[in-house]
C-alpha cells in the first residue's frame, strides 16, 4: 500500500512542479544537497526551510551567472519511502531525490561519508552540500571531466547562520578560481 501511496503522491506533486531541464550539460554543474529526515527535529525548524529555500536560489543564481548547470538533489535517510517523499516534498522541489536506507542511504555515502577530514561531514542532520562537478556525455557514456569538489558544507543549527547567500556566492567563486 505504501508503494501506491507513494506514486500516487508523486503524480500528484509532478502534476504541480515544473520538470527538471534534460540532463546535458556544457560545462560544470553546481549540486546543491539537502540532507534531512521526518524524524529530525531541527530539520523540519521554519528556519532551515528558509535557509534552505534561500540556498537554493543562491547557489542556482551563481550557476546560472556563470553558465554552469544547476541540480538541487533531495536526499531522505527514512526508511519508509513514502514518509520520505513526503518530507522532502515539503522541503522543495528537487530535481533529484534518494530517499531510504536509513545513514546506508546513498546521499550519505555519496556527500557524508568519504570526506572524513570535513569536520562537518559527520552523520548529523539536517545538511546541507554545495559540490562542483564536471561531467560530459561522450557517445552512450558518461566521463568524469574533473572529480566532484565539496566547496560548502554546513550542519545542524548553523545552517540558517552559515548558509547564506553571501557566504554560498563566495565559496562558489573560490571554488571557480581554484579550478576555472
């Protein structure tokens, strides 16, 4: 039953939400990454969402300033997918989302756990992840131009402190001087 619920909820939010552009990007692409779970407290805080919220259009603004491709990847720790989805669809509308598996999930071990020298890249919630990456399509396959490069993190309570606008546009251009 959780399987019906949960198509018949994504219908629904596709039904409202404007589709992702296709994936084909000419140069890099900034992905900005929430991390969050129903079961979190601070996750579900007014103040994230809107630090959140504002993340978003930030990290999106910079990347579309510098012709970079833009994705905002939802990531949900919940076992349950439908729970899942649905704190995630109350948090945004993503253009990717990996929901289940609990700290297995695979965000986490994806944007937490191989950085283990980001003191912030600890299992902690809610997170919040700005990456550079770089990948081109060549024929039926993907190449890695330039590996994916943590430029931003921040955790907990510091997100609505630390993730602003301001901060997030200058992490972006050091990022972009470091590796133009």
């Amino acid at each position: 039953m959780t399987h019906v619920l949960a198509v018949g909820t994504l219908l629904a939010v596709l039904a409202v939400s404007p589709s992702s552009p296709p994936a084909d990007p000419e140069g890099p692409t900034v992905r900005l990454v929430y991390l969050g779970s129903s079961t979190c407290g601070p996750c579900r805080a007014p103040e994230v969402k809107q630090a959140i919220a504002a993340a978003r259009d930030a990290a999106r603004g910079w990347a579309r300033e510098h012709r970079h491709d833009f994705v905002f990847t939802g990531v949900a720790t919940d076992p349950d997918i439908g729970r899942g989805w649905q704190f995630l669809s109350e948090n945004g509308s993503f253009d990717e989302v990996i929901i289940g598996r609990g700290w297995l999930n695979l965000g986490i071990t994806t944007f937490v756990t191989p950085y283990p020298d980001d003191p912030l890249a600890a299992l902690g919630m809610p997170q919040l992840v700005v990456l550079v990456e770089d990948r081109r399509f060549e024929g039926a396959k993907v190449r890695t131009v330039r590996a994916p490069v943590v430029v931003f993190r921040s955790l907990g309570s510091l997100i609505p402190r630390h993730a602003t606008a301001e901060n997030l546009r200058a992490a972006l251009d050091e990022a972009s001087k470091e590796n133009p």
